[in-house]
C-alpha cells in the first residue's frame, strides 16, 4: 500500500515532468538506427550513445534513484509498446503488479509487470539498464503478455 501510494503522490506531483518523459521515451534519430531483435512477443532494444546533450528533467533528478529508474523504465516501455504495437496506445505502466522488480546499481528487472492501452492492462516483463544517475535507458528489453482479466484488476493495485 505504501509503494501504491508513493506512486500515486509522484504521479500527481510529477504528472508533468512524467509526461515530458514519455516523450523523451522517443527515440532519438541515433536511437532509430539501434539493434533492434525480434522473436514472437519478446522486443529487444540497445540504444546507441547519444552525441547530443540529452534533455534533464530538474524534477526527476530530485527523485530517489530506484524510483527515477523505475519510472524512466516504465516511460521507456509505454513509449516502446505504443510504437511496435500499433493497436496499442500505453497510459500507465506499473513494475510491481504481479512480482516485485529486481532493482540494480542501475537496472530494473520487472517480470510481473503490467501496461493499460486503451482502458485494458495487460502482462508485460521488462529488463532494463539505464546510466548511473538513471536518467537515460541504455537497454530495453520487453516481453507483452495477455490481457489482464478485470476481475483481477483490484488484487494487483490496476485502476481502470
């Protein structure tokens, strides 16, 4: 409840660094040209260095740093899923639904994950490395699972 509500009062506090950061989510021209592997579901994703002087958000950097990798992360999947899914239009994504995430120096292994497109969550897994002040995602890695039945929402903190 506790993890809930911290995410709750960043989502109203930071709404709008959160949404500048979903946009950020884009990839740079750089970016487009990165290593991209395919396999059924799973998404694989190396970002190449960027030359540019990337965007900071002054809000995010005063964010502990495992809440600034989980959100940068979960950006970086809605921002991914909306763009390889084109019946998908993320608008939230949630680490911790299922299963805990892992979280490292500065990474975050979420495979009990969950994103809403279009008013339905869905599983979703996601591997993500990002550089050490968590600001920029280096790799990403996903895996989208089924929807989520409704009935379940509740159980697992998914708002409609």
């Amino acid at each position: 409840m506790k993890r809930l509500l911290q995410t709750l009062l960043l989502s109203t506090l930071l709404l709008p660094a959160f949404v500048a950061l979903s946009l950020a989510a884009l990839p740079t021209p750089a970016e487009a040209a990165h290593k991209h592997t395919h396999s059924k579901k799973s998404h694989s994703h190396t970002a190449q260095p960027d030359n540019g002087q990337p965007k900071r958000d002054a809000a995010m950097l005063h964010v502990d740093l495992p809440t600034r990798i989980e959100q940068r992360c979960n950006a970086r999947a809605m921002g991914t899923v909306g763009r390889e899914h084109a019946d998908m239009q993320p608008e939230e994504a949630v680490a911790y639904a299922f299963a805990d995430p892992q979280l490292g120096e500065a990474s975050i292994t979420a495979p009990g994950a969950a994103i809403r497109s279009h008013g339905h969550w869905y599983h979703l897994s996601y591997t993500c490395h990002t550089s050490a002040d968590g600001m920029d995602v280096d790799t990403f890695s996903y895996t989208l699972g089924e929807e989520v039945p409704r009935d379940e929402w509740s159980a697992h903190s998914l708002v409609p």
